[in-house]
C-alpha cells in the first residue's frame, strides 16, 4: 500500500505542485488516499529517501523538488515526449553547433577514415526549465545531402537524419557510463563539478546494419533516471 | 574493420595477457588479423581511449588493464558467470552479514511495517582477484524457514532464496543511479573516493509479483560495463 500512495503522491506533486509548496498534513493525506496515518508516514519516507519532500520538525513536509522522469534503458523514447509524459514542461536549446573531423578513436567505432569531417550539434533539454539533459551528436558530413537552417537542429537527430540525410535509424546500441561532471558540463546542467552523472555513449545503425551517427548524452539525475526490468523465469 | 580487430584484441587481451603485457608491434597485429597497418592503429586508438592499453612513445604499445565485461543491461545473470564468459577468473567474497531491522523507507518498498527484521549480506565478486562487484543484499528474516551456514550466504541470492525461503525469483526492477564512492564502497572496491560507480537499486519480485528482497549495487567500471540495444523501428 504504502509503494502505492507513493507512486500517487509523486505524480500529484508533479503534475500540482511547485517546489517549496507545502503538503496536506498526515491525517489529510490519510483521508485523501482512504489509507492509514502508518501507510501515509511509510510512503512519505520513501519521497523523503528520494529527495523528492523534506520534513521539517514542526513545520510540515514541503516539495524540495519535482520528481524525475523515469525510464526504462531498453526503451528508445524522444527526451521532449519523455519529459511532457512525466509532467514536466519540456524544452529544448540549442547551445552550439560547429564542424570538426572525427578523432581516431571516434572514427573508428563508424568505421570511417580518421579525420573524416563531422557536423558537431550540442543540445540541451530541459524540464520546467531547467537543464535536465545535454546532448552532444556527432553527424559525418558527407551523409549531409540537403541543406538545412539551424532551427532544424532543435528537431530529435532522427527527423534531420531522415530529412536531411536519407537515413533511417534502425536501432541504437549504447554503453552506460557513470560519470562526474565536469567543469564545462557542470556549467550547462546547473549542478556542482564532481557530481555524479550518467552518461550514456550511444552509436546508432542504419536499416543495414552499418554505423552511421555517434551521440554522447549526459542525464542529470534529478529529472531523469533509467530502470531495467529483467524477468529471470 | 577497425571496429572489428578491436573487438578481437579486446577478447585476445583477456584471454592471453596480463596488465602490464607488451602487444606485438603495429606491423605484426597488421599481418596476424590480415588488414593495413592504418586499420591496426584505429583499432589501437579505440582500446587505448577506453583504457585497455597505453601506447609509450618508442617504447610499444602496453595492456593497462584487461578489458572490462559487457553486459545488456536487461538480462539477468549471475555475476560469476558473466565475470567467467568476459575471460575474467571470478571469486566470491563474503564480506560479513548481519541482521537488521528495515529502515521506513526501505520497509516501504517491501511494502512491510519499518523495523521488520531482515538478514544483510555484503559479498564482493572480483575478477582476476580484483574486486569489481560490490553488493548488499536484504532478506527479510520472515521468509526464512530453514536454517544456513555462513558459506550458503556466498551463492547467488536466488539458490538461498529458494532453499531456505522456498521463494523464486520471477523478476526484479532495478533503478540504474549514477553515484561516487564512499570512503567505504572505495575501500571495498580499490577505488579513490569520490570515483565515479554505477549502483543499481534492484527489488526482486516472486511469482505473484509480490517485492521479497532488495539489493544495492556497485559496479565496478573498469570490470563491468552496461549497455542497452533500443530498437527504433
């Protein structure tokens, strides 16, 4: 039960809270919910634990910030969908975009020649407004057969992929990489250097098999955390 | 190509050397897999940016340390085996276990009354003789309906959920969370403190699909690395 006004109480909070407003108090949200004061204390603990409330001695429970997005890993979601279908206002910035042949060892995981030119774009999208995740796509330029503006680059890599290159993305493999941020990504998602962040190191396939575009996508994890459901029987 | 004799060396390093070991020169790896001496060294940059070897100027080309296991982050598997397959030797250690009540919030994702008691273990799997996987599992006591020796604690937490528990595992939910280590989690896993882990928050379910344990997760980056496949069409 407990699990259950949890799930409740974080998509309330969500969809009707600011961070810093205040929550009902235990008996209301007892009656509210139609559990006990036992129930409701247990499921506040669990959003205490996540960050997601802060208790005050005598002054009552507040909404320190609005819960993440959740995810399963193994679903490919576009970052605007992800955040809207969690509540979240979503938007999308376009911090730079530049051209710069692929390093040896970037190069080499699209089995490309060293050096081969590249368009660099950097995104970053955020939630209620503020920076959640940041993006870096790396686009061989000789898969570039049209022409394009730079509002176009704020549309998911997939649409400029097919619109501007012909291609399809079949699926995408990424690695998992934990990671701090650095000073220079620290900067961008608004948190301390040092802090851990998720990175996931991402290559994606065209329909036939071959390598075709390289991302780099750091999640902040107060906004979006991955899950794994893995069935063992 | 280049991607390919990556993959191979990365599999030949595991199986055949040691940290430290000296690979053969650029010339000879080129003639041993049969492809120019340009694609040899591509492949030699994407081992070297992950870490597998270091390149001394002059001096060859060196195994800094043996390449880390891969897994989906969606399948299940024993530790050991998956440490086995990568080419590492695997061990278990116990490091101790004791009882304990459940914190609230902990209790709460059980769906239990706080302070239900519960058995913890803390294993290390190491690869190689390093340790790579740290891991806390939490049963609780409730379930168990047979007594154990201290060695039973060392196999997988499935075995001793179904011996003395008479509980199966039909699946967990686990929660993938960037974090840095502990003074303690760096000592356990011969990491500075404050490097970057993977931990992963996992809830085992029984075959009603009621939660039974919970296990926390250290992974090792230099030993264990996730990866997701997202299919998008």
């Amino acid at each position: 039960m407990a699990a259950l006004v949890a799930k409740s109480l974080r998509r309330e909070l969500r969809r009707e809270y600011i961070v810093g407003g205040r929550l009902p108090s235990e008996p209301e949200l007892a009656e509210q919910y139609g559990v006990s004061r036992g129930t409701v204390r247990q499921a506040l603990a669990v959003l205490e634990r996540e960050g997601v409330i802060i208790r005050r001695q005598g002054a009552g429970t507040y909404v320190h910030y609005i819960s993440r997005a959740q995810i399963r890993a193994e679903h490919a979601r576009e970052y605007s969908d992800l955040l809207r279908s969690s509540g979240f206002e979503p938007g999308i910035h376009l911090n730079s975009f530049h051209f710069e042949p692929l390093s040896e060892a970037l190069a080499a995981q699209l089995d490309m020649e060293p050096q081969t030119p590249s368009l660099v774009v950097c995104k970053t999208f955020s939630a209620n407004g503020q920076p959640a995740i940041y993006c870096i796509d790396r686009i061989p330029t000789k898969w570039i057969i049209s022409e394009f503006v730079s509002e176009e680059l704020e549309r998911p890599i997939y649409d400029f992929l097919r619109d501007h290159c012909n291609l399809t993305i079949a699926h995408d493999f990424a690695e998992l990489i934990p990671t701090v941020a650095s000073p220079e990504v620290a900067d961008i998602l608004h948190v301390p250097p040092g802090s851990p962040l998720l990175r996931f190191d991402e290559t994606g396939y065209d329909v036939v098999g071959a390598p075709v575009y390289l991302s780099t996508t750091y999640y902040h994890d107060n906004f979006v955390r991955f899950s794994v459901l893995r069935k063992r029987i």
